[in-house]
C-alpha cells in the first residue's frame, strides 16, 4: 500500500492506493500510529469490550505519588492530546478492504474517538463502499465525495 500524508491544521489525511488487507496492513499502521498511538486497551477489540477500566485506574492512581510525596511542584503533566486530532481517509485508490483492514479501521475509530477525534472517508471506491453496505459498516464511518468536505465536518 502506498500511503501519502499531509495535515491541516489538527487533520491528518492520508491519501491511500492499493488494497487494505491483511498483508498490507502493517505499512498503513505504521503510519497512523505515529500519530494516533495505541493505548494499553484498546490493543485488541475484545479486550477493549472486557477489560475492567476503572479498576485499573484505581489501582494506577492509587500507586502514583502526587505532586506533595514527590517534592516536585515545578513537574508539568504530560501532553495526553495529541497534535492531530483528525483523521481523513482518502480511499479513491483503495479498490478492496478485507476484514483484518475493517476492523482496524473499527479500532482506529474507537481510539481517536476516545482523543475526542473523528474519522471521515472521502471518495469511497464502489467496491469498498459495497463491502462497507454488506457488513453493515456502512453507517459506522461518516463519508464524503471531496477532502475539503470531510476537513470541515471535523
């Protein structure tokens, strides 16, 4: 898959060509996780659907010295949102999806909405919006015929 990035403003928006299947699907991660890193749950979807999140951050809290214990008041939180926001997908030049490439794209979903992201598609081949109205994703992403459209929405 060749994957081309520009950003504007708070929207990243990557131009894809080629398939979004299994085997090509390490590139497009790469990419998207330089910007939009996995966090501890949200590794896996059933994970993400099981795991017992306030108990973790109990626990977390609980163990972490505050500013007082640690004698250090001058100690500035760490950034938690990230630069880029956004995400557009431009898949005029993605002719077929597979089912490892949907549900990262569920996951993808789920953790930018979690950094009060969205993700849009723009220029959704036929193939693939077929496959999207088959799966019944099709109402899972929000989608656009031009980018200017989609940077706007978000």
């Amino acid at each position: 898959m060749n994957i081309t990035e520009e950003t504007y403003g708070s929207t990243l928006i990557l131009t894809c060509k080629g398939e979004l299947t299994e085997d090509s699907l390490d590139a497009f991660k790469q990419v998207i996780e330089r910007y939009f890193p996995p966090s501890d749950h949200t590794n896996d979807r059933e994970n993400h659907f099981h795991s017992p999140k306030n108990h973790d951050r109990n626990q977390a809290e609980s163990n972490s010295p505050t500013l007082e214990q640690s004698g250090n008041s001058n100690v500035n939180p760490p950034q938690t949102t990230p630069p880029v926001r956004g995400l557009v997908l431009d898949l005029k030049a993605v002719p077929f999806i597979d089912s490892a490439g949907l549900e990262y794209l569920l996951d993808l979903r789920d953790r930018i909405s979690e950094r009060l992201g969205e993700i849009k598609l723009v220029n959704v081949d036929e193939n693939v919006s077929k496959i999207l109205e088959i799966t019944r994703l099709d109402g899972a992403f929000e989608q656009f015929d031009n980018i200017t459209e989609a940077v706007r929405s978000i």
